[in-house]
C-alpha cells in the first residue's frame, strides 16, 4: 500500500521548469471550479482525514465525468456485466424433452440449478463449495495482484453506482453545474430534474429486481405473468425488496456502501503485501504541490516544486471523494479514475503522464532514492491462488465429466434395526433411493451382494428371469423403494455383515452402488 505521500522530502526533483510559463486556458475550468466552490462555501483544499474528528456527518460526492484508459474499461466491464445480468435469463439451451430450456435457471420446485449443460441436482451441492473456493481464491488473487480490482471494476455496488451517477449526470448536469443547482431554491426546473432522475433510478432498480426473478421460473413465461398480474406473490415480494435496496444502496449511499458496510476493504487489506499494485500518487516526482504560478515563482528563487499542480482535478472525478495524494485508505476502491484524471492535466501542461499510477510504495520510494524499481507478479501467494483455483477448478472438470446419469443412496431402517421371523430367519429393510438424471424412465436391476442365500424384495416392482428387482424411474426424477433383506441362515450373535448394493442399466452396466450393513440378533 502507498503510503501518505503529502510530506515533503529531501532531494526531489523540481521539475517544474520544464513547464510552459503561460497560463493553460484549459486550467480555466479548474479557476472556474475553485470560484463555484468559493461560492458555496466548500473549501479548497480537502481535509487531511488525519485532522478530521472521529464523526463527521456525510459529504455530498458530486463525481465529475473523466475520460480515459480506465473509464473505458469501466464503461465496458458495466456493459458487459449488467448485459449479462439483465439478458442472460432470456438465452435458451436445449436440453431435450422433459426439461426446461433455459441456459441459467434456478429451479427450486424440481430442486435443480441448471447451467448450460450443466445440470446441478440438490445432493451435487459439493460443487457450489467447489464455486465458492474458486471465487474467493480468485479475489484473493486479483488482491494480491493490483489490490481491489474487484471493488473498482466488477462489484455489483461499484457497477450500480456508475450506472446511477451516469444517469444523474445526463439529468443533473455534470460536477459543477449539479454543485451550483443543489445550492438554488427549489423551482420548477429544479423539481422537474429531481423527479426524473429519481423515476430513472427506480426504474433501473425495478428493472434489477424483475431480472433476478426472472433466473428462478421460464423467463419468457414469467415476464407475461408478472405482467398480467397472474406471477407467484413471491415474484413480486422480490422485486420490491430489490428494488428498494438498488435505489437505496446505488442511489442513496453509494460510496457510503465501501466506506462503512462492506467487510471486503478491511478483509483484503489484511491480506495485501508489499508487491500487490495499488492506485498511488507519485509523491517522487516531487513536492511541494503548486499551481503552476506558484511553481514558476518557487523556481525563480531556486527552489523546488513537484508535477502536482494542485488543481484537485482527480479528487473531483472520484466516486468516494478521496484524495488519493493523502496515500491509499479504505474509501479507495482503485477504479482508476484519478488517474484517467490526473493523466488529461499533465498532457496539457505537458508533462509525463501517470503521475497517479498503478505502483507500488517500494518502486515510489525506490526511484526517490534512485534505485531500480521491481514489480513480482510471480510470488509465493499468487502462485499459490492460481494453484487453488487450477486444482479445484480440474477436479470440479473432472467430477463433471465422470459423474453418473444416475444415483444411489441407502438409509436402513433404524427402529427396529432387525427382525427375527418365526422360523429363524433373520430381516433388515433399508430405504433405497434412486436418481436417474437421464431424460428417460430407466429400468434399473437392483442387486445385494455380501449375504449368500439372501432374498431380497422390494415393495411394488417386478422382477426380472433372475428374480430379480426392476425398479422403474421415471425421467430427471428420484424414487425412493423399501428393500427387505431376509437371511434363513442362522447369524452369528451381534452379526454385522457389510452388503452392497448395485443398480444395474439397462446394457447390464453398474450404475451405481452404495454400501450398509446387515445385523442380527
Ligand atoms: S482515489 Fe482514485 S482510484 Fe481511488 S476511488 Fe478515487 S478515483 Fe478511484
Ligand atoms: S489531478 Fe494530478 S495534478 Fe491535479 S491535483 Fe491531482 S495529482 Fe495533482
């Protein structure tokens, strides 16, 4: 993590002399900003959080637009993602007969998740383990890579929010002139923008709750129910659950959300080290920061200035107010916009870009101090994520491939545990359950083994030439068949013999099997 890179320190490079002398007609905007600040009262200069009291009540954020490298890679990461999320349950996947054609689809009545070809039943929810491994080893990774670029990048409240703040800006109006509207009287123009910013939100947030219902039923089937008033009550419990909490958390509390609600900033900073890249200020190219005026006079009496011309213009675009020259903190979620920010002023002034960066604290005080600067993709902890997530990731393959279409599983009866028959035999019954995961009915051949001379009988199916059971299961379907197992051979006393039990296919193939035990008296 970059360290607060606001003091000063001995031998920086004044690089203000290779600045041009005239005034920059585009640092009118940033006067014209400091005067609309003048104007309402808010301060030049933000606040060192050092010096700020242990509460303070919440600060307006009005995110001015920024145009570069990584807001284009956030317009395309928030088209991508919310394409996904608002489309994806309209893309259909043929399964067959007998089961539904939705690519992504939660079914809680069948109690299945399907996934593509994927099809996930509720005894396979080792693979939703398998699921959570690799998401958070895949977090764990993207940390100890380039620090939160969850948060900045692909965080559904990050991804919300610049959804919302986008909207707010095509109503309201961008920084300033948002600044200068919220400091008027309400009037007409005033009401009218407010109104339809907030029906825009809410219509987005509706919009996010019918989408996540629409993962849990045929999507085509529940958008005309829901329209017609004819959806599950539940449907539409949903969607207004979350609808208040899109307008709430992506309109309302936004940056407040990361600062205060989530655990993940407080969880990765803890798992961070030394080499994992973050979003830094520079602070080696120089101090004390000074408008170019002040620069050019420092120079002319030989001393130094930084490249920081003090024009607050990466504090403005960001999300969460911070000012990352203060070093990084929690309210930073690394999006990258101050440097988008940062990179358009020193293009104008005509100095090197990348003044706020990507880096490390060590290269930053490496190349103060006029060192090489080192930068460790390969380290023991990203090696060892990118292992976990391999690993896991090729059993979960592997299980996939080679699962059967079918199931079995045996409980035995527990009271009583045996039977002793009037002529001496000895009987134990189990529950026998079935999945035939197949589209469909198979016959399946249930074998015991382990007991010679054993007869084995289930309640309600035939048999087959052999005698033996056929119990028929119909498509995507379990059946649960009560087996009595009965021995007219005399056991030892506390006899426990292990059986197995076998479902053969119909190609004689074994299906499946699952172990018990058989006891007497
Ligand atoms: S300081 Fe920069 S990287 Fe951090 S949240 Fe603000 S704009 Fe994004
Ligand atoms: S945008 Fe760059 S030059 Fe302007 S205040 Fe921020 S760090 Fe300094």
């Amino acid at each position: 993590m970059c360290p607060g890179g606001s003091s000063a320190s001995a031998g920086v490079v004044p690089t203000a002399a290779a600045m041009p002398a005239q005034p920059l007609s585009d640092l009118a905007a940033a006067a014209a900003d400091a005067v609309t600040r003048a104007k309402i009262g808010e301060s030049d200069f933000p606040h060192d959080p050092d010096d700020e009291p242990l509460y303070a009540g919440r600060k307006k954020i009005y995110p001015q637009h920024v145009s570069g490298t990584f807001r284009r890679v956030k317009w395309a990461l928030l088209v991508v993602t919310l394409g996904i999320y608002y489309f994806l349950p309209f893309v259909r996947w043929d399964r067959g007969p007998n089961a539904p054609n939705q690519a992504v689809l939660i079914d809680f009545p069948s109690r299945r998740f399907y996934f593509f070809f994927i099809e996930i039943w509720p005894q396979e929810v080792y693979y939703l383990t398998g699921l959570l491994i690799i998401a958070a080893m895949a977090l764990f990774l993207m940390n100890a890579v380039a620090g939160r670029l969850w948060c900045g990048y692909l965080c559904p409240q990050t991804v919300w929010t610049d959804l919302f703040i986008t909207v707010e800006r095509w109503i309201e109006g961008d920084r300033r002139e948002h600044l200068l509207r919220d400091q008027q009287p309400w009037r007409f123009e005033r009401a009218v923008r407010a109104v339809s910013k907030h029906f825009c939100w809410l219509l987005i947030a509706w919009w996010t709750g019918g989408a996540w219902v629409l993962y849990f039923g045929d999507a085509p089937t529940l958008v005309k129910e829901l329209a017609t008033f004819k959806a599950p009550a539940v449907a539409y419990g949903f969607i207004a659950l979350l609808t208040f909490t899109t307008y709430a958390l992506a309109g309302w509390m936004r940056e407040q959300v990361c600062v205060y609600m989530c655990p993940w900033p407080r969880i990765q900073a803890a798992l961070t080290d030394e080499y994992a890249l973050n979003v830094c200020y520079r602070y080696d190219r120089g101090e004390p920061r000074a408008s170019l005026k002040k620069a050019a006079a420092l120079h002319e009496h030989g001393q130094a200035a930084g490249d920081c011309i003090d024009c607050l213009q990466c504090v403005y675009v960001c999300p969460t107010g911070v000012d990352i020259r203060h070093g990084s903190n929690l309210g930073c979620i690394q999006c990258g916009l101050c440097i988008d920010a940062c990179d358009a002023v020193m293009a104008k002034i005509g100095r090197a870009a990348r003044l706020i960066a990507y880096d490390t604290d060590l290269n930053i005080r490496a190349r103060q101090q006029g060192g090489q600067t080192t930068y460790r993709l390969v380290r023991t902890r990203t090696v060892l994520y990118a292992a976990i997530i391999a690993v896991v990731g090729a059993v979960m393959a592997y299980a996939l491939a080679t699962r059967n279409a079918q199931a079995l599983t045996i409980i035995h009866d527990r009271n009583p545990l045996f039977v002793r028959l009037s002529d001496g035999a000895v009987r134990n019954a189990y529950a026998v359950h079935i999945a035939n995961k197949h589209r469909e009915t198979q016959n399946f051949v249930l074998q015991v083994t382990g007991l010679v001379g054993a007869d084995v009988e289930t309640i309600g199916s035939d048999r087959n030439p052999k005698g033996e059971p056929i119990i028929a299961v119909g498509p995507d379907q379990t059946r649960q068949v009560r087996v009595i197992v009965t021995t007219p051979q005399p056991l030892e006393p506390g006899a426990s013999i292990p059986l197995t039990f076998s479902i053969l296919t119909a190609d004689g193939q074994v299906g499946a099997t699952a172990t018990d035990r058989f006891v007497g008296p």
